[in-house]
C-alpha cells in the first residue's frame, strides 16, 4: 500500500463558478517523450471485450492514444477526427454500438490506445468478482457457478454535473498548465493530468465528458456558490516591486501547501494497491484501488509513470458512500475466506445482520433465499 504523489506537479491558485472549483497543475518541465490526444467516437455507448469469455456494456465518448519514443526525443500528438459542418451538426438516427477489444490494446508502434477510466472502473468492478472461493453451504448455486456477474455500478455524465461544462468554458488555463482538479462543492470529485500542455489544452474540453459519482451529482446540484480564496498582502510590507513579487510568491506557496495538505488530502493521504497493466518503454501504465475505509474519500483511478516516479498522466473517480460499502464489504468476504461466521466476527456484527447487509449491498442473489428468510426472520425477532 503506498500513497499517490503529483511529482513533477505544482499547485496555482483556483477558480471557482458557482458550485465548481477548478484547481490547475504546472509542470516546470513538461514532458516531451510521451504525448496523448484522444480518439474520438462517434457512439457514447459501446461493447468492452475484456476477454474471450467476459465483456460489459459502457459509456464510451472517447479513447485516449498515448505516443512515446524510445530514446527520449519528443513524441507528436495525433490530431483528433476532422468533419465537415453538416456532417458535425447532423444528429444521428440511432445510436450505434462500438465493440471495443480490451482495456489497453497497441494501436502501432509506440502507440497505445486505453478507454480513459475504464481501466479504473474495470479494476473496481472486477473486485473478489469470482465470488467464494469455497461452496459453504449459505451461498446460492448461482453465486459458486457465477460470482459477482454481472456486476453493475452507476455514474453520471459530465454534463449532467451543475456548473461543470461552464466551469469549463470560463476557465482560464495556465502557461504550462498539465492538469486540473475538480471539486464539487470543495468535494474533490476529479483529478487528470497529461504529460505536455498542449496536450492539455487539446482534452480539457473532455472532462465534460467523463463519469463521475453519485456524490459529486448530488452535491453539485444542492450547493450553493463556493467562495473565492483571495490573497491578502499588507501594505505595510511591500517597498518595491520585488517585495510585492515575494508577497505574492508566499501567497501562492500558502494557497498550495492548504490545497495539498488539506483540500486534496483525501486523495494524496490514502493508501493505495496498485496494478501494472501496460510498459511503454521507460513509462508504466497501472491502476489503482483504495483501502475502502469507511466515513471517508476513497478514489480510484489510473496512471502513468516513468522510471523515476514522476507522474505523466493520472484519472480518478470518487466513489459514492454506497460503492465504498460495496467495496469493504467484499474486502471483507474475501480475506475471511467468504466464511459468514467469520467475516461477522470481524466487522462485529451477528451472521443474520451480515446477510441483511450483504442484501442491502446489492448481493443479496448470492445467497441462498432459504438462508436470506431465516436472517430475516432472526433479525425481526431480535427487533422485538
């Protein structure tokens, strides 16, 4: 378990519309060996073969090709599809289905194309998904034949966030400016970095696009305008110029050590498990999954890094209350062996009141319903 780092990154000050904060990330140095730019699709909605046996059904808007060369030489983005006026602006009259082959897949030499969070969500949705491990007796025959499939969770769209696609058209994007994090209400719902800021400025426009929570949903909806953090520099200390270039330094090296230390602390704080998918010479393509503490943040997400660690592309996904329930719960069955004495003992709980969270979850088809009545049954009678 390690904790996630923005190397290479630096924080500058944020800008807010009504409910949306947008914070941007600098690089020093942007990196010139590794480009991406999207693929773009003319279906929102598709097929993802993971494998011979196993596929799901998405919202696919876009793919990501990422470019890298061998011996350090800048790499060329790609330049995304050109239409015509009429052929842009013309709805279609259905809605095709794209069949994907797998998460990661070369699309040439030195090219490599990935669904943007799908390696993420597929590592959340693939979580303990062969289900027991040993048939006890509480667990239904579908569950010992099938697991945890199909195995559904729920996002919403960009668009459907309040204030995010403003948000987005009103921001003002930062010389050297390599990515951005995006907080509903001061909920940190979003995070994506690229390697190169052109690269930036080319996908900044497809955070729209993305999925995000059900929390970050609701909290965009129901809030109210965030406020601006505003510098304060005291008259009294500024003489010259160089004094006012040195307040306003230290004012931004304030705003970025709180940003750090406490606005993103739920995402730079935690604990992660992370899992290689893809080497493209020097740089790694992973995913990660948090600890699924209870009563905090937990993000999922993927990323790119090179050998010294420095961080070149990175998503994530705020998951909702519910999905982290989800997610500690099968935790828990798995490292108990998916014995239901045992796992109750270790969330200290009685059996039936884990069969009736385990129901609750959303798994309730995994056992047996004569073993479901009889937790119901102990539970109401424990109620009287």
């Amino acid at each position: 378990m390690t904790e996630l780092a923005l190397t290479g990154l630096s924080t500058r000050p944020a800008q807010a519309w009504g409910g949306v904060r947008l914070v941007p990330l600098v690089r020093e140095e942007p990196i010139e060996d590794l480009r991406l730019d999207a693929r773009l699709y003319d279906a929102e909605f598709g097929i993802v073969e993971v494998d011979a046996r196993s596929a799901y059904f998405s919202y696919i808007p876009h793919g990501f090709v990422a470019s890298w060369t061998r011996d350090g030489t800048p790499a060329a983005a790609y330049g995304t599809q050109l239409r015509g006026p009429a052929e842009r602006d013309r709805a279609p009259s259905r809605v095709p289905l794209r069949f994907h082959r797998r998460m990661a897949r070369r699309a040439g030499k030195n090219r490599l194309r990935f669904l943007p969070l799908h390696l993420a969500l597929e590592g959340y949705l693939a979580l303990h998904f062969g289900g027991p491990e040993i048939a006890w007796e509480e667990w239904s025959r579908r569950a010992i034949d099938r697991g945890l499939s199909p195995r559904v969770e729920e996002a919403y769209a960009g668009a459907a966030v309040r204030g995010l696609g403003d948000a987005l058209r009103v921001f003002e994007i930062h010389p050297g400016q390599c990515g951005v994090l995006v907080y509903a209400a001061d909920a940190l719902a979003a995070a994506f970095v690229v390697p190169h800021p052109d690269d930036y400025r080319a996908l900044h426009s497809t955070l729209v696009h993305d999925l995000y929570g059900e929390l970050i949903y609701h909290y965009a909806m129901l809030s109210m305008p965030v406020p601006d953090f505003r510098a304060r520099i005291a008259d009294a200390t500024v003489r010259s110029l160089a004094d006012l270039r040195a307040q306003a330094r230290g004012q931004q090296d304030e705003w970025a050590a709180f940003h750090d230390q406490v606005m993103a602390d739920g995402l730079l704080g935690a604990d992660y498990t992370y899992q290689h998918v893809y080497t493209m010479g020097e740089y790694r393509l992973s995913r990660f999954l948090p600890s699924f503490e209870r009563q905090r943040e937990n993000h999922i997400g993927e990323l790119i890094t090179d050998g010294a660690g420095r961080l070149a592309y990175l998503k994530t996904f705020r998951l909702s209350e519910n999905q982290v329930r989800r997610g500690h719960l099968l935790t828990r069955l798995a490292a108990d062996g998916w014995n239901l004495a045992d796992t109750a003992v270790t969330l200290g709980v009685t059996e039936p009141e884990l069969g009736l969270r385990i129901e609750a979850a959303g798994f309730g088809h995994l056992l047996r319903r004569d073993v479901l009545d009889r937790y119901r049954a102990q539970a109401r009678r424990s109620r009287r």
